[in-house]
DNA sequence: ACCTGAACACCGTTCAAGT
DNA sequence: ACCTGAACACCGTTCAAGT
C-alpha cells in the first residue's frame, strides 16, 4: 500500500512549526504563505499540499495555540471552583499573550475545533461544581472565553504581550500619555488616570474576572 | 490667506465614505487603498493627501464607528443605573455588529480616539451612581468594554452582524453542526447543544452582561 | 499643494509541466 | 503524488515629474 510518486520532503508539523517562526521573528503581519515557503527552502505551491490554503493555515495555528492552554488550574483540589475559574481565566490570558501571533491569531476566524470544545467541556464541568444549572453553566462558559478573548484582543492591539515587565512599561507609557490629554470634558477619566492606565494588566483582569464569577454565582 | 496650488478635490470625509461604501458592497477583505482609490476615480498616490497611511484610514474608520455609538441609553432616568448598563452595552453591540466592517475595525489597532474616552467617560458617570468607588467604576467601565468588544470579536468571527434574523439562522446552522459533532469526549457540551449554538445571540449577551455588572455591585 | 505615471517589493492562487 | 516555473491579478508605498 506503498503510495506512489515522490515522498513529501515537508509536513503540516513542519509548515506550522516555519509559520510560527515567522511570526515570532518578525511579527504577524510578516506571516504569507510565501515567506513559509522561503523559510522552508520550497517555492510558494509546495505548502498546498500540506495546508488547504491561508486560511487553513491560519486554522491550524489557532489550533495549536488552543491546545496549549492549560485545563489543569481547573482542577486543583485545594482552590474553590470560583478560585479554579479565575486561575483558569488567567493562565488562559497568559498563553494566548505569550504565544508568537496567538491574540492576532484567534481574530482570524471562529475558535471551533477539538481543543476549544475540550475547553468549554472543562469549564461546565468546573462551573455545575459551583451549583449553577447546566443551561447556566453553558451561558457563563462563553461569557468567560469572551471576557479572556475580549482581553486579549484590546491589549494586543495596545502592544502588550502578558510579560509582566512590558505591562510596566506600557502603564507607564499609558500613564503619560493620558497626562496630555484635555481633562475639561473628562473629567472623572483623568482622575481615574492611574486605573486607566493600568487597565492592560494581570491585576485589571483578575478584578473583572471574578466580578463576573461572583455575579454567576450570585444569580444562581 | 488662500492656500497656493490647485484646490482639494476630496476631503477625509470623502475619503472615509468610499472606504466604508467598499466595506459594504465588497466585505472588509476587500478594503484597500487602491479599491478606495478606484472607486474615487483617483489614483491611490492622491488618497495619501487625505489620509497619512494605511493604518491612517483605519484609525479614521474606527473613530467613525466609535462615534455612531449612542450613549443616550446610559442617561435613561427611568431604567436603574444598572439595568441602564445593560442597555448600553446591548445598543454598544448592535453598534459595532451592524456598521459595515465594524467588528473587523475594533480589532485592527487601539481604540483611544476621543469617542472612545467620551465612552469611558459617561460608563464611570453611571457606575459611580451606582455606588461603586471611582476606582472600581474604572475598572468596571474598562470590564464592560472588554466584555463588548469581544462578544463583537466572536460573532463577527462566526459571521453574526447582529440581525435578529441572522443570529437565529446562524443558531440554526451551529444546532447542527454540534448535532455531528462526537459526543463521548464533551458530553456537558453535547448536552447543552441547544445554549452552544445561541452563544451569538442577544439573549446571551444580556444574560452575561448582567452577571458582570451584578457581580460588580456585590461586591461594591 | 495636489495629483499623475512609473516603479519597487511584495501578496495568494492557479495552471501546465516535469519527475 | 509532489514539486517547480511561469503567470495572473492583486497589494502599500515611494519618487520624480507635471500643473
């Protein structure tokens, strides 16, 4: 059952593992189908073999990028299921952050494939311990993926990328920046300088995500 | 004090106007300087009098979306502050999904245009009403931004721009493709099938946000 | 000052041909 | 079956030249 013709000298591994290189060296908007090729020493056609076409390029490396988001915080025994759920939510935040390109990634196309459905799996799982109806749970499973997506969108867009040493840097730029703004007609917003500031940050996050856990919890 | 040379023939106005139009007619991925360009029967060297770059226009597009978005809901006497937070972000929402390309605007770079500082501001202006620290009305006013923007991200993602009659085919459509979809390995997701295919839906959305909203005024 | 025309350095994708 | 080479129809942006 040998198949005929040449054997593949590439594979989907390999023309991801070149995609993501890319990205890392020199950024997302650097990734085409045509710089893979040339990473790769092949000519542009070569990768359609492999990958459907850019989009399902793109597909394939939100699915990596998915699959490593660690469930396990949904299961540490000794944190409270509320607990297990923001941990969840920030260790979510981190990997898509940290990943090259995983926050442009994941604006690319809908997140459907085998480890978004494992994921939402682990998150009814963790929010039925929590007493809320399965109907609920299925509702504040999507709120949570929106609230880490929502996240990281809006501070990919503003240069972050969940090192918290880069998230200084930029509170800071963010800081001064608002300081050059005319307060006459905002006036609370520029009181509010050092929260605006800071909105891009771990502690920002985890305040927001356990309002929404609390308010789940309280409803159910 | 006339300006020397031949007069403007076009305008930034202008300029935006053509873009949103090939948005409408052709989808975002088809938004280009030369599109722009052509439609205007102009050559795209004469577009960059008007508008500094490529990311230019769409900083441009995204301040005349954000602009659209009416923040009468939050000053409705007859509604409570909370539910008036709902409201908000429900007209938010149908803002972004119904403007051609909108979704795929907010994603493309930072939102900080003066809309955007004009929106934080009457968000701190309720929430303060509600009782909540100005420090926590920030941070909420930022928890509903991110919770907008990325329920916007997902539907878009999925195709959704916020017709009614559109989000129900789509639920439709979702119910069955999860209905092929192996249930042994996310029997709580199988379960839930019929919330999973209306993640995208009004119904949601007003669901989640309230538990965030509720979850912030707990714990103020 | 504003616009054109030509050019540069890119894209994704298709097609026919080689092995 | 897999890969190459050539081609098609696009991009954003720059530069020199015209008015």
């Amino acid at each position: 059952m040998a198949a005929p013709g040449p054997a593949r000298r590439l594979s989907e591994r390999i023309v991801l593992d070149a995609a993501f290189g890319v990205v890392r060296d020199h950024g997302f908007t650097a990734l085409s189908i045509r710089r893979v090729a040339a990473v790769l020493g092949v000519t542009p056609n070569a990768l359609y073999t492999y990958v459907p076409d850019r989009a399902g390029l793109l597909r394939g490396m939100v699915e990596r990028v998915m699959s490593a988001v660690d469930l396990g915080t949904l299961a540490i025994a000794t944190l409270s299921p509320a607990e297990r759920l923001v941990e969840f939510a920030v260790a979510m935040r981190r990997t898509l952050l940290g990943h090259p390109g995983g926050a442009a990634l994941i604006m690319t196309g809908p997140i459907d494939g085998p480890h978004a459905l494992l994921l939402n799996e682990a998150l009814l799982r963790t929010l039925t311990e929590t007493g809320l109806t399965l109907d609920d749970a299925a509702r504040g499973a999507y709120a949570l993926q929106v609230h880490v997506l929502g996240t990281v969108m809006l501070e990919a867009a503003d240069g972050g990328d969940g090192d918290p040493a880069r998230e200084e840097a930029l509170a800071i730029e963010r800081r001064a920046a608002l300081e050059r703004v005319d307060a006459s007609g905002v006036p609370l917003t520029a009181q509010t300088a050092d929260i605006v500031a800071r909105y891009n940050t771990t502690a920002q996050f985890r305040w927001s995500v356990r309002r929404l856990v609390d308010g789940m919890l309280v409803a159910g």
